[in-house]
C-alpha cells in the first residue's frame, strides 16, 4: 500500500503587499510542496471585493484582515488542499464575506473545516480517503476574549467558528476515530506572540490525545511554538505564519489596499497595532513572526514525522530556511513544556527574558 505524504504549513493570509506583487515565493518552496499529496493549512483571513466590515468588530478595537477575490489564485498557486476556518478573522467581513470565501474555495475544490452557517456545519470535518487510508481532520477555535478576542461562535441557527469546547471536541474525536484510520486536530488557540503554550493548551492537547486524535496541529499565536510527544503521539502548539504578508492599515484599523503603492518612504510604519489609526500605516512582521514551521507527515501503518522551517523575506517573499539557533531552542522548550511541573510558561517566560537582557547588556 502506498505511503500518504502530507505537509502541514502555519497561517496563509494570500493578501497585503501580496496585491501588489506577482511572486511570492521561491522555486525551492514550490518544489518542496509539490512533493505532498495533501498541503493543510491555516486559511486566517475573509476574502472579498466591496463587503462592509463585520459590524461588531468595528464597535470595538480588534483588527480587521481580510484579502481580495483575486488572492484565491495565490492559494490555488501553492496547491493548498484543505484549509482550517477556525480562527478569529474569517468573518471579519462578517456572513456575507464567509459566504464568499467558502464559494470561492469550492469554486478551487480547496476543502475546509472548522467554520460554517451553523454548528452543524462548522463541526463538519474533512474526511479525505487517499491511498487505502482514511483520515478525518476537525477544525476548532478558542473563544477566551483575552487570547482570541471577538469570534462568532456557531450555533443551531447562527453561522460562526467551532468552538474549542473539550467535551464536543473528545466527543467528536471518538466518533471518527470509529470510523476513519487517523484524526487530525487544527486547534486555533493560545497567546499570540508567545513561545510558551498556556497550561490549557497543554491539558487540551493531552485530552484530545487520549479520545483518540493521531495528531494536533495548533496555530494563532502567529510564532512558532515549541512541540511534545505525549503517548507517542505528537502535539505541535503552533506552526507560527507561512504566508502572511506585510499590510496596510487605515483609520481606524481595518487592513487598506491603496489604489497606487510607491516606494512607501512617506508612510509610516509599525511593528504593532496601535489603536485608533491616525494616518495609514505600514504594519511589518517582526523577524520572529516571518519565520514558520512545516510539519512533513508520512502514514504508512503509523505516523512518521518531521519537520522544517520557513521564511517570509523582507521582500514578501517565502522561502525554506534554517536556523540552527532556532531548532535548538525550540528543542528546549519542548523539554520544558514536557515537563509535569509546567503550568504555562508564566514563570518561564519572565526568568528567560531577564536572561536575554542580561545576555545583550553583555554584548553591548
């Protein structure tokens, strides 16, 4: 029987600065993931021409993302197959823009998960049989307001993200592990900007694990987090950003497309998300956000798993890359976080950045 290769890549965000540029990528990313039967990621913005912004985000100060139609061929460039929807920005142009995303992607037979007009829909999974196997991917989101921020959570009768409750979660595990060989989980969840994986995401993980899941493939914190193995199985926290461009902002904060891009020197730029916008803004990724991780899954009878990282250049561009610095810490980290004594790197994480001060004031 024929192995299955898969490629699990971070978030895709196919639009930005991406409008104003026809590559986006090297031939050696081309040609790595052309070497995968399936490519699964993490599809973290609405796609759309002309649509009002969702109404409650732009009642309060969460950012919007959102892509043109056209960035759907970006998408179908890279040859992903099946996207997550289960994250904090896929109806940020509200139903209507939802409603055009998911048109546009069966329009490109990408298959999705984790989103839909009702929970019915949204805790659908994609159930692909390839090669004699059978695997069942489920899609969930978080819905702490503090680490998320606002989603609209699927109902009986209303559209929105399906939500990380465990109980359905454990539940949904079960039931497909019945029926298919493997489950694949693609949790959005954590902190952004953080290495450290929140003690929930720890005990979730260990809990999905236990139903039944094969693997657990987290994103949302936009770096790439460190991975443990808890019964043989893999749990990797968060894959960090794939494609996820620099972008414009505009008063008050939504992500602008100008009609005319120069070379920008009169614009200002920011590292962050300052709120209100005064003036439109350059919004730059930070060095650690530019950088990805690809998980390479290999079923035969089991699981064979590994790795690589990405890079998007300063030129917008994605690229494989290698830092070995990089590899060793997440290594760590992985050590740290497999510890029983680990609650949420609070602690962790305060005692590491008093190390890196101290480690640049000797240097300076």
């Amino acid at each position: 029987m024929k192995d299955l290769h898969i490629s699990f890549v971070g978030d895709i965000m196919p639009g930005g600065v991406l409008a104003y540029q026809d590559r986006f990528y090297t031939d050696s990313i081309k040609e790595y993931l052309s070497g995968f039967d399936l490519r699964v990621a993490t599809l973290e913005v609405a796609i759309g021409d002309n649509i009002s912004f969702d109404e409650i985000k732009m009642k309060g100060r969460c950012n919007i993302i959102y892509s043109k139609n056209e960035s759907i061929a970006k998408i179908v460039e890279l040859n992903i197959n099946i996207v997550s929807l289960a994250n904090n920005h896929i109806f940020d142009l509200g139903f209507e823009g939802f409603e055009n995303t998911i048109k546009l992607l069966g329009e490109n037979k990408i298959c999705y998960c984790g989103a839909g007009r009702n929970i019915e829909e949204a805790r659908r999974p994609v159930l692909i049989e390839m090669h004699g196997k059978t695997i069942a991917f489920l899609a969930y989101c978080d819905y702490d307001f503090p680490t998320i921020g606002y989603v609209p959570i699927a109902t009986e009768n209303s559209y929105g993200i399906n939500p990380l409750n465990i109980d359905s979660a454990v539940a949904d595990i079960k039931k497909y592990k019945e029926k298919c060989d493997f489950v694949v989980i693609l949790p959005h969840w954590g902190v952004e900007y953080n290495r450290f994986p929140t003690k929930k995401m720890k005990d979730y993980g260990k809990m999905m694990i236990d139903a039944g899941a094969d693997l657990i493939i987290g994103s949302h914190a936009h770096i790439v987090q460190p991975s443990i193995r808890y019964k043989k199985k893999h749990i990797f926290y968060g894959l960090g950003n794939f494609l996820f461009p620099d972008f414009y902002m505009y008063p008050p904060r939504p992500i602008w497309y100008p009609s005319v891009v120069g070379d920008n020197h009169s614009m200002n730029i920011t590292y962050d998300y300052p709120f209100p916008i005064k003036n439109p803004l350059k919004r730059v990724w930070r060095e650690a956000s530019r950088v990805g991780l690809m998980v390479e899954v290999v079923i035969s009878k089991d699981f064979n798993i590994s790795s690589r990282l990405s890079i998007l250049r300063r030129d917008n561009i994605v690229e494989l890359y290698t830092n070995k610095k990089l590899d060793r810490k997440l290594s760590l980290l992985s050590i740290i976080v497999s510890s029983p004594l680990y609650n949420g790197g609070t602690l962790i994480g305060k005692l590491m950045a008093k190390v890196n001060s101290l480690l640049f004031l000797i240097k300076k």
